[in-house]
C-alpha cells in the first residue's frame, strides 16, 4: 500500500509543478503567479521532485513480496 500513497502523492506533485510552469510561462492566466519567472524556473523543479517520488512509489512496488493466495 505504501508504494501506491508515494505514486499518488508524486503524480500529484508533479500536476502542481506543471500548473506552475505554465503560469510562470503565462500559458495559464489569471493568477499573481502568471508571467513570473519565479514560477518558470521552480515549476519544473517541484515536477521532477514529483518524478522521484513515483519512482520510489514504483520501486517499493517491485520489492514488495507478492500476496499469498
């Protein structure tokens, strides 16, 4: 299970990262965080700490032993 909540919480991360990049981009508007570079640069930043945490969610996946039936 806990590999699941770390693949979850990643994925989440990185949305967050994205919707950041795009308004410091200035792709997504009406925020006090659009056109900020600010927001450019720790977008793409928080989306790769995203990454991690999906790959140590799917790493723990890996290494967990299989139900017994």
């Amino acid at each position: 299970m806990r590999g699941w909540l770390w693949i979850t919480i990643g994925a989440l991360v990185v949305l967050v990262g994205t919707v950041w990049t795009l308004q410091g981009l200035n792709v997504m508007g009406g925020s006090a965080m659009s056109g900020k570079v600010l927001w450019a640069v720790l977008g793409p930043l928080v989306g790769v700490v995203g990454l991690a945490l999906i790959g140590l969610g799917a790493r723990s996946l890996r290494k967990a032993p299989a139900p017994r039936s």
